[in-house]
C-alpha cells in the first residue's frame, strides 16, 4: 500500500538508502564527471590477483560449482525446476528438463490427460460424447479401454451426435463438430447426411486437431503426431512450429526416456514442471522422529553381545571382575 505514496516517509528513506548508502549515486555521478572532464584516467591494467571486489565474485562462482556435489540430487534438480522456463533455456541453451522430470509423475499426467485413470473411466453414453470432443476421434478398441460399451458410440451416430470415418487407414468414432476440421486439415470423407452448420470451414483446421492432441498427450515427437494422422512428418512439424510462434505449444527435450527434440502443450509442461517438482520437494522432507528412531537400530552393524539377567546391559567380561595380579606375567 506504501508504494502507491510516492512521498511516503519509508518509501523515500528505502529510496535514498539504496541510492546514497548501497549504490553511492553520488559517487557514480562525481566519477563519471571527473571521467568526462579528464581529470580522472581510465586504465586497462593486468594485475596477479583478483581485486577486493572481483574476488568476492570469483570467489562465489568457484564455491558454486565446488560444493555442488554435495548437496542430493534431488535438491539439485528441485532447485533447477523451481527457474522460470524461459530463464532455464537461456541458462541451459535450451529447454532440456529430460534429466528433471520425474518419470512417474509424467506417466501418471499421461495416463489423466488420456482418461486412462479410474478414476476417469466412462460410465453411461454422455461419457463416450464428451470423451470424442476431449480427445478427438477414437477407435473401438480405444473406447473400450475407457470403459465404454461397443453400442455407445453407434448411438451416438444414430442421433446425429457422432461420426464414424476412416483416419490412418483406421476407422474411429468422432464428435459431429469435427467434421468440417477432420475433412480439411485430412482430407477425410464425411458421412451422408452431415448438417451443413458442421462442415463450415475454419481458420486452422490441422492447428486445431494438433493443439488438441498435444493438450492430451505427454511430451511427443512431430512423427508420432504424423502417424496418428495419416500425415506427412515435415507437414506436421509445420503447423507444430505455427502453434509455437502463438504460445500454444513448445519444444525441447522432455521425455526421459526420449531421444531428440519433443512438442509438449504449454500448459501440460507446466502441470508437468509443478507435479515434479512438489515431488522432488517431498523426497527433501525430512521424516518423523519415530522413523528416525526405528531406522537407528537397523542400521546398525555392531554385532550382538550378552546382556546381563536383569538389567538387559552388556555383562561384564569374566576377565574384568578378576583381581588384575601383582605381578606382570613377564617378571618372575
């Protein structure tokens, strides 16, 4: 609230602090004065060490990269996932969290994304309608995956709600509003009796069914996306590159297990980022005391001794309760 006060006593004394105290403008100003006038020299001079200032820097950079080894791995990585993404591209050359995602949050994202989950799974014919708009077209095998019935989806197209055409040599179920995109951006051929209002064309059709599937997918490549279409890898790429330029889509090396440059909705790479991350956050947790406490005695290598009849302590060796004799053995 202070800040909207241009003349607020703190905020002018936070201002001449950082001015005067911290920065020393006055100082620059005088400097750069004398630097103008020629009264002061600026001199380009080698010296054998580092000045007082530039060996603090030195100093710190060195120490960053000596002891990053012992922090864990997974603070590193939690650290490294915690920076912007635009600021970890520059940092890195480019967006390479291959090494930084966890590839189980990754697969637990995909299989949400793709409706795969239990929690997800279709249960009467609405299901199957909002599926096909979600997703985009699907097969018979892959609706039943979902758990949908082999009739749903032929009612559907009985009330004029869904579609059945031929997709990569496959033939899948799609919702009625993707007809006019499906039969434009891939040359499929509709079925008789489409209504006129869902086969007007759109400004983007292959954007559109391209940015669907990225928002339902994990990280992918341009050819995956290619033989889901039936389309050329180079066309793909294309409109891939387009949805990049707007925002909708990015590229990089995501996948673990991958191989190469990846697309990956913006919007899923960021679920993807925050998951991984609060994982990563959970391994640094440090555990209860009572798991402390069991851990200590299973972790111990010392072998079992005897105990006492009552007090459970070690029992003293025989040889310490005999009198030590006068006599070394050596001396007669």
């Amino acid at each position: 609230m202070a800040s909207e006060f241009g003349s607020f006593p703190i905020v002018l004394e936070a201002v001449r602090e950082c001015l005067q105290d911290v920065f020393d403008v006055p100082g620059l100003t005088e400097l750069m004065g004398d630097l103008e006038a020629r009264r002061v020299r600026l001199v380009e001079v080698t010296t054998q060490e580092p000045s007082p200032f530039a060996r603090s820097l030195l100093f710190g950079y060195v120490a960053q990269f000596l002891y990053e080894g012992d922090s864990p791995l997974a603070e590193r990585r939690a650290a490294a996932l915690s920076l912007d993404s635009h600021l970890l591209a520059e940092l890195l050359g480019q967006a390479e969290l291959r090494e930084l995602l966890d590839p189980e949050v990754l697969t637990e994202l995909e299989r949400e994304l793709q409706w795969l989950s239990e929690d997800r799974r279709i249960k009467d014919i609405e299901g199957v309608a909002d599926l096909l708009r979600v997703l985009g077209p699907l097969t018979d095998a892959e609706l039943a995956e979902r758990g949908a019935e082999p009739s749903w989806a032929p009612e559907l197209a009985s009330s004029r709600r869904a579609i059945q055409v031929r997709i990569a040599g496959a033939d899948h179920w799609a919702a009625i509003e993707d007809a006019g995109r499906l039969r434009d951006a891939l040359g499929t051929a509709l079925p008789v009796g489409v209504p006129e209002a869902f086969t007007e064309p759109v400004k983007d059709p292959l954007g559109d069914l391209l940015a669907r599937f990225a928002r339902t997918h994990g990280p992918f490549t341009a050819a995956r996306a290619a033989e889901r279409f039936g389309l050329g890898t180079a066309v793909t790429d294309g409109a891939l590159q387009r949805l990049a330029a707007s925002g909708r889509t990015v590229q990089g090396e995501f996948h673990p297990a991958g191989i190469g440059q990846e697309w990956c909705d913006a919007t899923v790479l960021r679920r993807l980022r925050r998951r991984s991350l609060a994982a990563l956050r959970q391994e640094l947790e440090p555990v209860e005391p009572a798991a402390l406490a069991s851990f200590l005695p299973s972790g111990s290598t010392s072998a079992p001794t005897a105990c006492g009849p009552s007090t459970g302590w070690p029992a003293p060796s025989n040889s310490s309760r005999e009198r030590p004799s006068p006599h070394p053995p050596w001396r007669s």
